[in-house]
C-alpha cells in the first residue's frame, strides 16, 4: 500500500467536490474511517481506501 495519504482536499479533488463537502460525508458517516489520524487529530486516508469507497459508492459517477 501506498505511503501517501489524503486530507479532505485531495479527496474533494478526487471525486470533484469541495473539502467542505468531504467533511461532511465524514460528519454523516459517508466516508470511510481516517487510515490515520496525525498527532494534530486531522484525519487522513490512504488513497486506495478512497478509491476503493468511489467504486462502492452508489451515486458513483466515475
């Protein structure tokens, strides 16, 4: 797996919306659970853990 990992803005670039509606999949429980949490508590995901939920995700335009 991969050593880079996402905030909420390459997810939002990624699936073509604002951070700020990527925050709020996470508050509503859309967005997968963080891979990792920095030592300052901002969330961050694997790549492959966002892809992988873009493929299941039922209003997937991709």
């Amino acid at each position: 797996m991969s050593t880079e990992l996402w905030s909420y803005r390459e997810i939002a670039a990624h699936i073509g919306v604002q951070p700020e509606t990527v925050k709020s999949y996470r508050r509503q429980g859309i967005l997968p659970a963080p891979d990792v949490v920095t030592s300052f508590g901002q969330p961050r995901w694997y790549p492959e853990t966002i892809r992988a939920w873009v493929r299941r995700r039922p209003h997937n335009r991709r």
